[in-house]
C-alpha cells in the first residue's frame, strides 16, 4: 500500500496502485481530520471575533460616557 501524505497537515493521499476499500478508509479518515481543522479554525475566528468585539463596544461606551461627563453629548 502506499503511503503519501499531504505536506503540511499529514493528510492521506490517495493512491492509484492502493485497494479501493482501503482507499475509501483513508478518505473518510482524511475528511474527518479536515473537519476537524476546519472546527478548531472556526471556534478560533469566533472566539477572536467575539473578542475583538466586546473590546471595540467596550471602548466606544467608555468614549461615550467620558463625552458625557464632560457635558459634550
């Protein structure tokens, strides 16, 4: 059987020369494994998104209530 693995996440590479039942395990494998990567990803730009959020609205409530205190707005 051969053995070839994508460069950088070690994914399986199908191969002419393999089985194809042993192929079909290898592809199931390899999508389970981009699925997830593609979860931890999108926890990872939620949780950055939520954030970055939180701090941008946090930042204009502190803007807004210094103008306020200072009798601006």
């Amino acid at each position: 059987m051969q053995d070839q693995k994508t460069p950088n996440r070690q994914y399986n590479l199908p191969h002419i020369q393999n089985p194809g039942a042993q192929e079909v395990d290898r592809l199931r494998d390899t999508i389970t494994a981009i699925d997830a990567d593609i979860n931890t990803l999108a926890v990872g730009l939620g949780t950055k998104a939520d954030k970055t959020t939180t701090a941008n609205l946090q930042a204009q409530i502190d803007d807004l209530t210094t103008l306020i205190y200072a009798g601006l707005i």
